[in-house]
C-alpha cells in the first residue's frame, strides 16, 4: 500500500535528452550488435547482453571479442561535466515487454547488482544511448518521487509494490534511431526515477554508461522507517534484462 499521497518527481531528475557525434560508434557498434544478435539467436528471450561486471558468473557470455573492443575503445563518456563509465551493451532480437515495469537501478554497473539498503545513500546517473539504426528506445517513467511510494526489491530490481492507477503518471521520452557517428540518448537519476525501457517489435540495441557518488546522510535514508524498501528477494536476474547461454 502507498503511504500518504504521492509526491511528483523533482524536476531535476526528469530524463534529459543527450545528443552526441561519436566516430567510433561508426565502426564499433555493428561489429558489437552483429556479435550480440548471433548469440541472442540462441537464447531463449532472444537477448544477449556484454555485461564486463559480470564476468564469470553462471550463465554470462563473457567470449565477445567485439564487445570488449567497443569497451576498450570508448571506455567513458565526458558530457555536461561529468564522466560516465561503459557499464554494458545489450541487444534484443524482438520485443521484450509490452507493458513498462517501473523499476530503479541499484547500481550502474548492471542495474540489478546493487545494495538495495544503501540505495538512497547513493546517486546513480545513468546514460542510455540508443545504437540501433532503425529502431527508436522508448523509456517510460513516473512522475513520481520515488520516496513517496512503497517500493519491493525483487528478482534484482527495486520495483513498485503497486503499479494500480499510475496511469496518469506515465511520462514517456523517445530515443531517435542512430545515423552514422550521430547518437542519441537520455541521462537521468536511475535510482531515483522509476523507469522503463520499452521497444517495438524488432527489439533494441543499447549502450549504458554510468557513475555514481555517495550521499550519505540525505533526507529519505534507508535508516527513515517511511521510505524502507520492502526486501523480499536478492536473488541475481539471470532473465532477459541480462543474457543466457
């Protein structure tokens, strides 16, 4: 149940639109999707993710020499006087959900790995580039201050306990196609805003760079009895958010 009314979402913390010339993506993002779409033929949400934290744990495709020199040639993103840090890329073949599942990121390595506790005693800014050629991202979001509604941490994500009549406070930002070395993407507070990537049919091609910084002490801590998240499971998400073998 949610406690009180909801507040709405900080201004600041609205996704904010990223255009960027990059020439390397020219070059190294085909060479990565082609990689990612042959594994993803074989797996069984028909998705496949190069995910460099997650190295050698059960059930990770670690074998993608293209995807790691997509890594180790654009290892971070300066913009808007910030560094963000490469944390994964992730193809789909087809659409993965139709219906947005709110959720915030525990973390920017993978999104689901993080401390769910120390969650509102961190920032997490996260920068999602849409490397697709054809296909827009859509990210769906709620204009809701995340501290205002009761919050549950299952299968690796912080998710809203009850999405019942948030219709009204659905926000959507769209992320153009790719054109050559012309990217587009979004940069928001991914622990703060409750999000969700949606695509059409053909699936999706993204990179993720992230950072994140410590706030310690802030208002609405995991130590205030009102805005404690519900933990019910820790449990790693090996589904199609990540990859399988």
């Amino acid at each position: 149940m949610r406690r009180g009314l909801l507040s709405r979402l900080d201004v600041a913390c609205h996704p904010a639109p990223v255009a960027l010339q990059v020439p390397f993506f020219v070059r190294g993002a085909p060479a990565a999707e082609r990689e990612l779409r042959s594994r993803a033929w074989y797996d069984f949400d028909k998705c496949c993710g190069y995910f460099p934290a997650l190295a050698g744990a059960d059930g990770i495709v670690s074998d993608l020499p293209a995807c790691r020199r997509f890594a180790a040639e654009m290892p971070q993103i300066t913009h808007g006087g910030s560094v963000y840090h490469f944390n994964f890329l992730r193809v789909s073949l087809v659409q993965q959900s139709r219906e947005p599942e709110f959720h915030l990121d525990s973390d920017s390595a993978t999104a689901v790995t993080g401390d769910a506790e120390t969650l509102r005693q961190r920032r997490v800014l996260r920068m999602v580039l849409n490397l697709s050629t054809s296909s827009p991202r859509a990210l769906h979001y709620l204009d809701v201050d995340s501290r205002s509604i009761q919050l549950i941490f299952r299968g690796g994500y912080v998710k809203v306990a009850q999405t019942e009549s948030l219709a009204e406070n659905v926000l959507i930002a769209v992320i153009p196609p790719r054109q050559g070395a012309s990217v587009h993407g979004l940069v928001f507070v991914s622990n703060r805003v409750l999000h969700s990537g949606v695509d059409d049919e053909s699936g999706h091609f993204i990179a993720a760079y992230g950072m994140e910084t410590d706030e310690a002490g802030v208002e609405g801590s995991v130590d205030d009895p009102q805005n404690a998240l519900s933990s019910r499971s820790r449990t790693p998400c090996w589904s199609a958010g990540l990859n399988r073998r």
